[in-house]
C-alpha cells in the first residue's frame, strides 16, 4: 500500500510541477465545444456565488 501512495504522491507533485492543478482541472485533453460551454456556465455560476457571499 505504501508503494501506491509514493506513486500517488510523486505523480501529483509532477501535475502541480507541471502547472496542472485542480484550479486548472488538471487536464491536458482539449475540450470540445459543448464541454467548453459547459464549463464556461459552470464558471459564471461559481462567480456569482462567490459574490453574494
């Protein structure tokens, strides 16, 4: 079990590394462009929350 977190940790610490944090979906996949309409929503409603608080 020990080996598995090592791999777990080394390859997060490579995203973060490489700039591919969960703030930046940690993907490197382009989106098409109903993915990319949805995400632009699902952005805009996070914004909006942010803002009433």
């Amino acid at each position: 079990m020990n080996i598995i977190k090592k791999a777990w940790k080394t390859y997060c610490d490579w995203l973060d590394e490489m700039g591919l944090t969960p703030e930046n979906k940690r993907c490197c996949i382009p989106l098409d462009e109903r993915a990319q309409k949805a995400l632009r929503g699902e952005q805009a409603s996070d914004t909006s929350i942010d803002n009433k608080k």
